[in-house]
C-alpha cells in the first residue's frame, strides 16, 4: 500500500502520520500543504460542511502517482487531505480527532484523551501513534546500569517548579547510587531548571539549549527506569511504548487539571502503564504495542 502523507510543518502532528505509515507497513511521500491564509482555513470547515471540495484554499499540491491513502494531521491538512483523497481515489486518514470537520473520513484514529465518540470509522488510541529508533546518540557501556531523567518544560497546560523537581531529582540519586543517571532536557526546558540539573552528577548530561539533539530513544533503549515530566503528551507515548524501562511521572503544576495530557496519564496509572513518583518506585513495565493496536483497520 502507498499512502501520500500530508505535512503541516508540525513535528508533533507530521511524526504522528508518518509512525501510522511505517506501523501499518505502507510507503509514503511525504508533501507539505499551506491553506492560503486564515480566511481560507475558516472556508475550510464551512465548505467540508457544504460538501465542497476545493483545491483552491491551499498551496497546490502535484500528485503524479497512484496512492491508496491519504494520511495527516492537524487542522491545517484535514480539508485538503479529503480534497486530495477524492482527487486521487485513495481512502482518507485522519491522525488525531478532526474538530469542526465531518467525520465522514474513511478512517480517524482519535485519542483516549479527547473524548472521541462512537463511530464505525473511529479507532481509539490510548496514547499518540509515535515511532522511536534510537541513533547512536548515546552508546551505552553493556556493563552499567542506566536510569533516564526526561525532562520537558512549560506550556500553556503546566509549569515546572524547580525546586520540587530537586526534590525529585535528589530521591532518585539517593534510590539508585550505584546505577548511572542520564538527563535530557527539552527546548521548552525554563533555564532555572536546567541549572538546577547540572548541580547533579550526571553519567550523560544533554542540556537543549546548548546541545539541541535527541537522546531519548537511545535513553528509552537502555534504561531500567525512565522518570519523565508528565508535560507532554510525545514524550509518555515514546516511553510507554518503547523499552523495557519502568516509567515513572515526575510532578508538574497543571493549569487545569482536566487538561489532555493529565487525563491521558491518569488513564495510563489506571491501566498500570505509568507510577507518579512520589519517592517510592512503582513497577510498571509492560508496554503499548501500536503496531498491535493497528492490526486490521485498513
């Protein structure tokens, strides 16, 4: 099967289509569309509404080869993927739920976390459709033991608190004094926090702002436990689906309590996917097989 990917310049949204692609086996191109203007995107919902299909709210897009599939993400590629799936008789496939669209995609694979309802062509996920393959960023010595600190940082749904990350920070050394601890941080990392970590004696220290490169796949592959903001909703998805590491929340300050990402590590502690560190380890290994949860929905 052939799917034609559709980017919105978004690492969060375009990673979510591409891991669908490879998960289910299929080759993709992979093109970037632009709705022309904020007019254009609000013409969007209003003429999906219509029945209206219209290349012309978005950046023209050349297809010359057969595609079975359609794929994206995010509000800016919903209108012109069903645009284009029509265009190309392939199936559309909506990653994430597409808000203010008709459901009427051939396919939509929605979140847990955001309530999706009950539809023949919905499949829902408890975490974010992801892929991680480490790099060789980190090599490990096959003689030592690794615990991962994944840090994030702030967003319109939480904080961090510095000093009680410390706090955090301080029981996990004193937990594992033998074992080698790893640290990453994020772009949205708060400088008092990244401070704060380099007072800690670290085996590998990857602060993003001055070092911006991506060690979490190879901190997942190797670690015996992995401790992680509970900031982001990539981030838990890599770690409870990839690994063989125990993960474990590390607090932040939600501004809403009901927000997407604590609902989704709520639903996670439920099904025993995720501990909240509270000083004290959990033991909760197991991990989501997507490419299982896949399996059949084309």
């Amino acid at each position: 099967m052939k799917a034609l990917v559709l980017s919105d310049g978004k690492p969060g949204h375009v990673n979510q289509s591409l891991a669908f692609a490879e998960l289910s086996g299929c080759d993709h191109d992979l093109i970037e569309v632009r709705t022309r203007g904020r007019l254009a995107k609000g013409l969007g919902y209003l003429f999906d509404r219509c029945g209206v299909y219209s290349s012309s709210l978005f950046t023209p897009v050349t297809c010359d080869r057969h595609y079975d599939l359609v794929v994206s993400a995010g509000s800016e590629t919903y209108y012109a993927n069903k645009v284009l799936a029509r265009r190309l008789r392939a199936r559309s496939v909506a990653i994430m739920l597409p808000r203010g669209f008709r459901y009427d995609f051939d396919l939509i694979l929605a979140q847990e976390h955001d309530n999706p309802p009950s539809r023949d062509n919905l499949v829902s996920l408890p975490i974010n459709l992801c892929r991680v393959s480490p790099r060789g960023v980190f090599r490990p010595d096959p003689d030592r033991r690794y615990i991962s600190l994944i840090i994030g940082g702030n967003s319109r749904h939480c904080r961090l608190d510095a000093a009680a990350l410390k706090v955090r920070v301080e029981e996990i050394f004193a937990l594992f004094p033998a074992a080698d601890k790893l640290v990453t941080t994020s772009r949205r990392t708060p400088d008092e926090v990244e401070r704060m970590l380099e007072t800690f004696d670290f085996a590998d220290r990857v602060i993003y702002s001055r070092t911006p490169k991506n060690p979490i796949p190879d901190y997942l592959a190797y670690s015996d436990h992995v401790f992680l903001t509970g900031d982001s909703t990539s981030m838990v998805s890599e770690a409870v689906s990839f690994g063989n590491g125990c993960v474990e929340i590390l607090p932040v300050d939600y501004r809403r309590p009901d927000s997407k990402i604590a609902a989704m590590i709520s639903h996670l502690e439920e099904q025993g996917m995720v501990h909240l560190f509270d000083g004290t380890l959990g033991h909760c290994r197991a991990k989501i097989d997507l490419q299982q949860l896949l399996k059949g929905v084309l």
